[in-house]
C-alpha cells in the first residue's frame, strides 16, 4: 500500500502522514525531507542555489526513487509535489493519492508564524502571504482535485482518514 498526501503547504500532510503511518505500521516519508537528504542540502539552500526547477526535478526524481523502492509506506508529499513533471499522475497510478484541503484561513494561521522556514514565503508581508495563498492555491487546485481522496475536515481526525483511505 502506497499513499500520499497532498495538500497545500501548512495543510498537515507531514503530521498526518506520521500518525498515519504509526497506526497502519508501515514506513512514513517525507519527501521534504528525503530531497534535503538525497541534494545534502536544505530546501532554501536549494532553491537560493539551484533554483525551483532543480528543486522540482530533484523531487521527481526522489519520488520516483522510493515509490520504486517499496512495497508500501505513506508518504507527505510537498505542496508543489504533484503540480509538476505529470507528479500526480505518476503518484496516482502508484498508489492511493489523498488531498488534505484546508481551509485558507487555516493555511494563513499557520503559514504565518512559519514564514522563515518557507522559501517560498519567507519575504511576504503578512497581506502579500493572504494573496498568495489565495492565488497559489487556485493554480495548485487543478492538481489536487486529481487525488483519490478528498479529506475536508478541520481537524482532521485519524480514525476519519483511516476510514476515507480504505473505502476510496
């Protein structure tokens, strides 16, 4: 069983992934994390050094490494992950897609206090981080609405996104 969250970034797809993968007991990625590792390199190094497109085929390319590589695990994609190189498609037929759609002004709150960790984000005043939000997410949308499965809840509950997984 192969899943993957996709989401907008903020929506929760790294912490639900963990729990998810707790319970199901299976291994979690993060591919965040699996990109830092596979470059030696953190994202905003990345981007400052290499730029977005190096990052996204970096992405693609660690993406396809572990989805190749295992039987099974959950993994929390980034929020670009399945907008670019046919990501989406390639992760659908791989596995189960499930999109956690947050709430904007859900994303606002929490993006908010982490603006220095995001590259992407990190310059913004808080009104240009509302805008883009709102613009991002509506070029991101047409990806998203492409998963498996939709999960709307906030806040997600585990045993909800167990029971949304098994049954899509």
């Amino acid at each position: 069983m192969k899943t993957f969250l996709i989401g907008f970034m903020g929506s929760g797809k790294s912490h639900w992934g963990r729990l998810l993968s707790e319970k199901l007991g299976i291994r979690f990625f993060d591919l965040d994390e699996q990109v830092t590792e596979h470059a030696g390199k953190s994202i905003p190094e990345i981007f400052e050094t290499k730029g977005e497109e190096q990052f996204r085929m970096m992405e693609k390319e660690v993406l396809h490494i572990i989805t190749e590589s295992h039987q099974s695990f959950v993994m929390a994609c980034g929020g670009g992950s399945p907008c670019y190189f046919n990501n989406i498609e390639y992760m659908n037929q791989s596995g189960t897609t499930v999109w956690i759609n947050t709430p904007l002004d859900t994303l606002f709150e929490r993006l908010v206090k982490e603006k220095a960790k995001r590259p992407l984000i990190k310059e913004l005043s808080d009104e240009q981080l509302q805008y883009f939000i709102s613009k991002k997410f509506a070029s991101r949308k047409i990806y998203y609405e492409q998963a498996d499965v939709t999960v709307e809840e906030d806040p997600v509950q585990l045993e909800h996104l167990i029971e949304k997984i098994f049954h899509a």
